[in-house]
C-alpha cells in the first residue's frame, strides 16, 4: 500500500492519512497489553544467510538478483506450465497468452481492485494470471486474485462489508509502555483468519504445482532493504500462519502498527527478523530483480505477455493548495515523496514489459475518489467498488504507457477515461 490504512486528500494526502484511520477509525478499544518483543535478530555476518524454516525457497530480496538455481527452477516451473496449456489448447499456431497482474498499495482504495477484478469476472474475459504480485494493500489482494474467480466474494465483502474495527484496535497505552506501534493488528489477524483457511490455501498450491507463481513484498527493516516472498512455496508447505503472517507484514505501517516477526535461522541458530509495510520501498513490484529471466524464450509456440498493473490511487491529482501548518507541509512532502516512488515503480515496470515484448496495461483509481481522513469508511469503499466494478464491465480504459512518459496533460486527459477530468 503506502498503508494498509492509507487514503488520501485529492491523490496527495493519502498515505499520511494512514495513522489518521488508526486514530480516528479504528475501534476505540484498548487492546490487551503488548511490550515489544524480546528477540535475537540475524547478526550483520548471518542475515544474509538465514532462511525460514520449513521452506528455505520461502523469498528473496528484492533488490537482487535471483539466484542461478531459483531462476531455472524457476524457468523450469514456467516451461512446464505453458507447454501443458499450449498442450491443452490442441497446440495453437498463435501460441498462449501470458499473464502477470501487479497490486499497489493504497488502503482502502484496495477497494477499487477489488471491484475491478469481480466486474472482469463478470465480463467475462478474465485471464487466469500466471503471476500475481501484491505490496500493502496489495497483498491482502493478491492471494484472492491468484486463487480466480472464486476469490471474488471474498474481495467483495473485505471491501464493501468491513470497516476499521476489522483491521486494528488503538493501543496507545499499550505504545507508551513499550509496544511498537499505536494499533494492534490483531483485528487483522482474525479477519485474515475467516478467508485464508486451510483449503484456500490448497488452492494456492495447487496453482504452483500448476507452475503458477504468488509472490508478496515486505521490506526487512533490519536490513533496510525490500524481500519477495514465495507464497506459493509457503502454502505448499503448509505454513498457514507464515503465509497470513507475510500478508500482515506486508501492510504493516510503521509506528502505526508494530513489526511482523518472522523466526529463520542458519541452520544451527534460531534468529527473529521484523518486516514491515513493503510500501515503504516499493509501491508496486514485479518480482525479484531478474524474474523476467524465467520466462523461457526457446520455447517451439509463441509467448503473448501482457502486464496489468493495478494502482490503487489516484494518479493523476488536482491543484489544492496546502495548508499553513508543519503537519500539513510535513504530509503534503511526504506523499508527493511517494507519489515519485509510485511514477518510478510504473515507469521501471515498464521498461521490462519493453524489453519481454510484453503488452503494459495499466488501471488505477478514477478522479473524484478521495478516501476520507476516517480511513475504512464502508461507503466510499463500496461506491468505489462499484464505480471499478462497472468500468470493468465496460471494458477498463487501461493506459499503454506510465504517467512519467505520459506527461502531465497527457495523464490527465487520459484520466478522463476513468471518470471526469481532473483540474489542473
């Protein structure tokens, strides 16, 4: 996301208005007590090293390369999934369809994918995607999104049906004596645990035994630096509660809620890590670096990739002038901070799809929806459900290029396609 709770003022206030949706939104309940927790982290020598146990392909960073023996096996994995759907579609001389869909953060502006993905159900010309990748939000998203249409519902009633007291309950008390965020994010944990039971997660591995790939981000705050996580590998384990656990990290706001802790070791040790909000160095991903390797390129068919992206905000942002307040500035300086994280991502992505050949796609929500300061408001989420909902049985007007090679005019007219256009 930028948050899980993120929203904004016209396109520029919302990842601020994150903690505001913790503080204003969320239950007014003090949760149960809770210190920040004793651990022993990997040492500067072994964080590199260690890995989960269970399920050592578990993840990758993110800001390196694939190792050589992941990316056959990755390549492996992908060769074996498209020739079996060459195979299966009585061997097309136009070959098969390639599909990747990527999930930003964004809050409950989650709701406009979510809204998005039922209505192309609808539709009726869904793709099954090959890869799915979701940071924040996204990653409360994308394993519903992996899973097809029969995680519509799901998506339908997280977005439309829940509200701030499903996600945190304030706990500053509980952050004064020593706790590491304001919220508790145990209201998260209990929703998580109405949809991802134990066959959802059959689902999952049963669409990367198909060669099919899920693939989550956190940023390792010790290390400073973005991890992909494996989610197909962690559901083939059967690692139930890592798998909700990396959904939870991936949108954890810092100070807004506490770190995820995630116990590896080296083999001999046993070390605890803290992942945060992936929001924090990506707004969107791909994969690992090199993940566009794995696609295999001799094989005897044609390979047609296309690449959506779903960007939950509002890209293209009216005039509004600022307050004369620090907080306002502070705010206004941070989102546009991340705004140019976002146009960076796009644009990076881009460039990929440049390089495989592949079709860019990209949706991302429509002018005139500004999440309010309260967060998970069920009525705005719902309205821009809906309003995504029947863009997509419409036929979503998808943008060809990033908005940093669009241009601001260009952005702006074309925004028009989602809606009315926006004052420059």
């Amino acid at each position: 996301m930028a948050s899980v709770l993120g929203g904004g003022g016209p396109g520029v206030e919302r990842p601020r208005r994150a903690v505001a949706a913790v503080l204003i939104g969320a239950a007014l309940i003090a949760g149960c007590t809770t210190r920040a927790p004793i651990r022993t982290p990997p040492t500067p020598e072994t964080y590199a090293a260690v890995f989960v146990p269970g399920a050592p392909d578990a993840r990758f960073w993110g800001d390196d390369t694939l190792p050589p023996d992941a990316l056959a096996a990755a390549e492996q994995r992908l060769r074996g999934h498209l020739t079996r759907r060459w195979r299966a579609d009585g061997r097309p001389a136009e070959g098969v369809d390639f599909a990747i869909l990527a999930l930003s953060g964004g809050g409950p502006d989650g709701a406009f994918s979510a809204g998005l993905l039922n209505g192309w159900t609808e539709r009726g010309d869904r793709p099954e995607f090959d890869i799915v990748t979701g940071i924040s939000v996204g990653a409360l998203i994308a394993p519903f999104a992996f899973v097809g249409p029969s995680g519509d519902d799901a998506l339908r009633t997280i977005f439309t049906e829940l509200d701030g007291t499903s996600v945190a309950e304030l706990a500053i008390f509980n952050a004064l004596m020593g706790a590491l965020g304001i919220a508790d994010t145990q209201p998260l944990r209990a929703s998580l645990r109405q949809f991802i039971d134990e066959p959802f997660l059959a689902k999952v591995a049963e669409g990367f035994r198909e060669g099919r790939n899920l693939l989550i981000g956190t940023t390792n705050i010790d290390a400073g630096r973005p991890v992909i996580w494996n989610m197909g590998a962690i559901a083939e384990a059967g690692l139930i509660d890592l798998f909700r656990e990396v959904m939870i990290a991936s949108a954890s706001i810092p100070g807004a809620f506490p770190p995820v802790a995630i116990d590896v070791t080296d083999g001999t040790n046993v070390y605890t890590e803290f992942h945060v909000d992936g929001g924090v160095t990506h707004s969107v991903i791909l994969g690992p670096s090199g993940v566009d390797s794995a696609v295999p390129r001799d094989l005897p068919f044609p390979v047609n990739q296309t690449i959506y992206v779903i960007q939950n905000n509002a890209l293209a942002t009216p005039f509004e002038p600022v307050p004369s307040r620090l907080m306002a500035i502070a705010t206004r300086s941070l989102s546009t901070l991340i705004r140019g994280q976002t146009n960076g991502d796009l644009t990076a992505i881009y460039l990929v799809a440049q390089a495989l050949g592949a079709d860019f796609r990209l949706a991302f929500v429509p002018p005139g929806f500004y999440a309010s300061a309260t967060g998970f408001d069920p009525a705005y989420m719902r309205a821009l459900f809906e309003r995504a909902r029947e863009d997509a049985l419409d036929g979503v007007p998808w943008l060809e290029q990033p908005p940093g090679m669009l241009g601001r005019q260009a952005l702006v007219q074309a925004a028009a396609g989602f809606g009315s256009p926006v004052p420059d």
